[in-house]
C-alpha cells in the first residue's frame, strides 16, 4: 500500500515531489524519501515517520552533505522520485526507507508492492558484486535494473520485469538518462498525468491533480516510459501501446477517494490489493507459510501451544470467529473465542501453555487490549494481530501479525476485516505445518487457494454489482432484516448484518441458522428478507433445510453462493453467487457481497455512509 510519485519536466522538482507524497501519505505513513537528479549526481534524503520527518530533513540539510540531503545544485533538479511507506519487508527504518539505489548510486527506484522471487534474485546479485544496504525486497529492483543497465533504461527495465515475481508497481531513474523515468505495473496501480513539457506518475490521481487533470491509466503487465516532451507506453515485450488521454473533473475531496462516491466504497474496491498486500510475501514459496518477519513470535513457542484464545471487538470478534474454525480445522488446536470486553471481566482461566490472539484494527482497542494485559499477567504469550504500528498493542504484546490493509478512514470496517481473515488464515497454516497436521500436499493445495484471493475478490467486486443493486432495490425500505448462516458461514453472517446495522441503522439480526427454531424462527413474516450464507461447504445441506423452513414461513430468501451451484436458486428468492474456492477459505468472498450490499441501502436511505451515527473509528475506552 505504499504510495509513489515521479516527475520530469522543467520546474524544480522537490515541492512537486512533497506535495504529490501528501496526498499519497494515506497509503504509508512509516517512512519517506526523495530522489532528485541534481546536476551530475543523484541526491536523495529519506526519514523514518511521516511527511513532517522528511520536510524537517530536508529543511535542514546541509549545501555540503552528499548522499544523506538534496544538496544546492547548479540548476535546479527537474526529475525526481518518491515515496512513502507501508512497512511489510524490513523494520521501519531509514535503510529501509525508499527510494533504493544500486551500488555505484546511479539508479533509483521506488516501489510499492512485494517481490516474492527477491531473496534468490538478492543471492545471484550479491555473488556478482553487488553490496546491499536494507532488508527490504524491494532494493533488489535498483540492482537488478543496474545490472541490466546498458545505456537503455527502458531495456533495462523490461529485462528486470521479465524476472520478477510478485504483484508490483515501480518507477526508475538512471543518472546517466537525466530527462527519463521508466515506470512497470504489475497488479498494483500505476497512473501518469500529461502535461505541457512535463509529466507525472504516481500510484493515484490525487497525488498531481493539482497540477494536471489530463491522465492516461497504465494496465497491468504495462511499461511506460516518460519525458519532458512525452509518455509511450509498451507491453513488457516492447510493443507500443496506444492508449487515450483522459480528463478527469474530479474536486478535491472526490480525488481524495480515488474517483469513489465515498470512503467505504474506495475502501471495499481496495480490497483485492490489500489482501495482496496481506499474503504475498508471506506464501511466496508456494507451498508453505513463511511468518518469520520482524516481531513474528518465536516458533518454539508456536510449537509448545496447547491452546488458543482469541479476544477481539466488533468487526474484529468476527474475524477471530473465522481464525477459530480455521486453527481448529488444520492444526487441530482447541480456540476458545471471547469478545474482550466479557473476557477481562469473568476471571478466566489462562496461563503458560496458552497463546492469546488480540485482533485490533486500530491496536488501541480499551477493551481488546485490557484482555491481553490480563492473559500476559497469568502467564500466557500474547500475539497481536493489528494494523498500525506502533500502537499499544504492539508494544504490549510478545509478537506483531500486521494485516498491512492500509489507511482506512471509513468507520465502517471492510478491508482491514478481510486482512485479519487473511493473516489468521495464515497463522492456522503455519501451525498445521508445524504440528504436522496437514500433509504437504494438502498444505500447498491450501497456499495455492490463498494466493488466488486477491484474483477472485476483483471477480466479485466486478461481477456482483448488478445483483446486489436489484436486491438493495426490492429491500431499502424493510424495516428489519435477518441474516443466518452455518460453520464458517456464521461469521459471514454477523459481519453482514453489523455492516447493515452500522450504515443503514436497520434492526438486524443474526444466528446461526440451525438455531432458527429456538426462537427466531418467530419474527418471520412475509414481509422479512433473510440473507443467507449459502456457499458450498460441508454442511450446506443443513444450510438448504433452513432456507426451506424460512420460505416456508412466507420470508424472502437471498443467499450467497458458490459459482456453479444451481441448487440454491431453487430455494432463494435472490441469488449472489462467488468464485469457488476452497470451502473454508470462502469466508473472504462471501462476505464482499454483503459489505456492498449494506452500502448500496444506506445510499438509497441517502445516509452518510463514511461517518454513522453514534460510531467512532476507533474505540479507545469502554
């Protein structure tokens, strides 16, 4: 999720530069970091922290420091690149901090994305000589290019495309070609915007919309090389690509969010990216889990666990939810699952041998980290699993899972909760691994399932629009709805229905539905829609039985299925259907049509669906 910027032209580069990254900063925020060339040099400053930390850097360098500050040229430097980071690879850091530069300083890139192949790209680079100066994947794109380099920065980087492995976008410089910026894409956005003798890159409009509103989209798997007089754009092989100027009338507030009506739509159609993002480095080698990054906990402790507890809030608790029925499918632990404002307060039996989970978007959650501190007094290892560093929670706990979805502004959670499944996926993977309770082959087959996710949240994010509008159409009005669901599908289930609730301040209500005839099962008329998690697993004939008992009752059935599966339509009124993927990973796609859904009736409720009533982001007390 890190956010990058590039310009060549003919003004001073450095304040285009700053005010590009400041609109980019809500993609990272751990570090940041210019390069400009300046005369015969490539002067670059970076800083750990925000855009404050760099400013101050730069406001106080020195004209005859070299290497650490932009330094006063001769001319002005009118080409440069930068950057602001998302940590995945690496502590944050000012080694880390991009942009990355070769051994001989003469090209500089910035990227945002993973590498999956880097570490044996890193071996072959360091045995022909090159000299590493960070922990990152990324700086293996500045050697690479360099080791290609023959006078040609674009060859160079499409040689260096060509071995790439991973989801990616970047932008090179070369000292030696002063007036040229080479940008590749593959998977994460990549824009330019056109202007009169000068031109720009960057991961999103916003970052140059001040500057100009005419931008041409690079597609993945696109090349695209930029000069002061001009932009071509290749297919990684060579070809020319034609592709159509576009003027964008977008305001200030709506460039904010990307092109989107709201946040939370923004934030939804992130989704794919960010649980890239989440997984990417982590399954890199295909068919394991690989957990062993900066403040993971220690694997002898993950081996000597007898038991799991997972304590969480909200959004949160339903993750955790989900990790539960995974852990105990593979790894054959037992989870014990509990909201953390209960858990601090029932005395509860913990201690050593015990592994307690804390999943917080925020990692400042009162109730969630008031649980942790509980279980770490009586002798349990705690690991939290968050989205912010540096936060409480991180410094409370033995070890860090970050779910790296990014900023998110919309009170409602949507990406930030399919990172937490995506990162407690992994974490009951890893512990299959290690306890030998999954065999290799179904190992892999699962990592395999894992890294199509982000492929198959864009299916749904583009294929489910039209059905869930006609549901939000024939529904807006009703006064309460119910949503049911079975096994993983539970989860599902209650996160749906708290969306609904949060956004479009419906009365809902959710069960898990072999639990409809102890009560439930009462408040059903004609009049009730029931949203039913219906995706194939192994329990979903029980699931059809229940559907066949609320139609009975007169209530409309809307299920979301699995692809392929035409027995549902036969008992539903309305169908969404979502790409198949291993049962217990259907979690993930399942619950998209519902976040979309939520929204779509909050807007024809014409409500404010970034900032509802009575929530706040982040619930810092009790």
């Amino acid at each position: 999720m890190c956010g990058i910027i590039g310009y060549v032209g003919r003004r001073s580069v450095q304040e285009l530069l700053l005010a590009g990254l400041s609109k980019l900063e809500y993609r990272g925020y751990d570090s940041a970091g210019i390069s400009v060339i300046a005369d015969d040099r490539i002067d670059a400053v970076r800083a750990v922290g925000n855009l404050g930390a760099l400013r101050a850097k730069l406001d106080g360098r020195s004209s005859t420091a070299t290497g650490e500050a932009v330094a006063v040229a001769q001319r002005p430097a009118t080409t440069g690149i930068g950057h602001t980071r998302w940590a995945t690879h690496g502590r944050v850091s000012e080694e880390n901090a991009h942009p990355h530069y070769d051994s001989e300083d003469r090209v500089h890139v910035v990227v945002n994305g993973i590498v999956e192949n880097y570490v044996a790209l890193k071996d072959r680079l360091t045995a022909a000589g090159s000299v590493f100066t960070s922990e990152t994947d990324a700086e293996v794109i500045a050697h690479l290019v360099a080791a290609h380099y023959d006078g040609d920065l674009a060859a160079a980087v499409r040689s260096a495309y060509a071995e790439l492995e991973g989801h990616y976008a970047f932008v090179a410089m070369s000292l030696d070609e002063p007036d040229v910026l080479v940008g590749a894409r593959r998977e994460c956005p990549l824009v330019v915007g056109r202007g009169d003798g000068e031109q720009f890159v960057a991961s999103a409009v916003p970052a140059f919309l001040a500057q100009t509103r005419r931008v041409q989209y690079v597609e993945n798997g696109e090349i695209v090389v930029l000069r002061p007089d001009g932009v071509t754009i290749t297919t990684a092989a060579g070809e020319i690509v034609q592709r159509e100027e576009q003027t964008v009338d977008w305001d200030e507030e709506t460039a904010e969010k990307g092109g989107f009506e709201t946040f939370m739509l923004k934030e939804i159609h992130e989704q794919a990216d960010a649980v890239a993002e989440a997984i990417s480095d982590r399954t890199a080698r295909g068919d394991a889990v690989d957990l062993q990054e900066e403040g993971a906990l220690d694997e002898e402790i993950l081996m000597g666990v007898q038991r799991i507890v997972i304590v969480a809030c909200g959004t949160a608790y339903h993750a955790g939810l989900i990790g539960r029925y995974a852990i105990e499918e593979w790894a054959r632990l037992p989870v014990e699952m509990d909201i953390a404002s209960e858990y601090r307060y029932r005395n509860p039996v913990v201690g050593p041998g015990d592994l307690v989970i804390g999943i917080s978007q925020s990692g400042e959650t009162a109730d969630t980290l008031a649980a942790m501190r509980l279980a770490a007094e009586r002798g349990a290892k705690v690991l939290a699993i968050t989205n912010a560093m540096g936060s409480q929670a991180t410094r409370d706990a033995d070890a860090v899972l970050y779910t790296r979805a990014g900023l998110e502004i919309c009170v409602a959670a949507t990406k930030t909760f399919l990172c937490q499944v995506a990162v407690i996926y992994l974490l009951a993977l890893r512990l299959a691994e290690l306890r030998g309770t999954l065999e290799p082959e179904r190992l892999a087959e699962l990592v395999g399932e894992m890294k199509r996710l982000p492929h198959l949240i864009d299916e749904v994010l583009t294929g489910a629009g039209n059905q869930v509008r006609a549901v939000a159409d024939a529904y807006w009005q009703s006064e309460f709805f119910l949503y049911i669901g079975r096994h993983v599908g539970l989860p599902v289930a209650l996160e749906g229905a708290l969306k609904l609730k949060e956004i479009s301040y419906i009365a809902t209500d959710a069960y898990a539905a072999g639990e409809m005839k102890h009560g439930p099962i009462a408040l059903l008329d004609d009049s009730t829609p029931v949203v039913c998690v219906a995706t194939d697993s192994p329990v979903l004939e029980k699931v059809v039985s229940n559907m066949q008992e609320v139609r009975a009752r007169g209530a409309k059935v809307i299920a979301i299925t699995t692809a392929g599966n035409a027995q549902i339509a036969q008992h539903a009124d309305s169908t969404i259907p979502v790409p198949a993927v291993d049962w217990m990973l259907q979690p993930i796609l399942a619950v998209i049509p519902l976040q979309l859904l939520a929204y779509e009736i909050a807007r024809r409720r014409e409500l404010n669906v970034d900032q509802p009533r009575n929530l706040a982001k982040t619930v810092t007390v009790e």
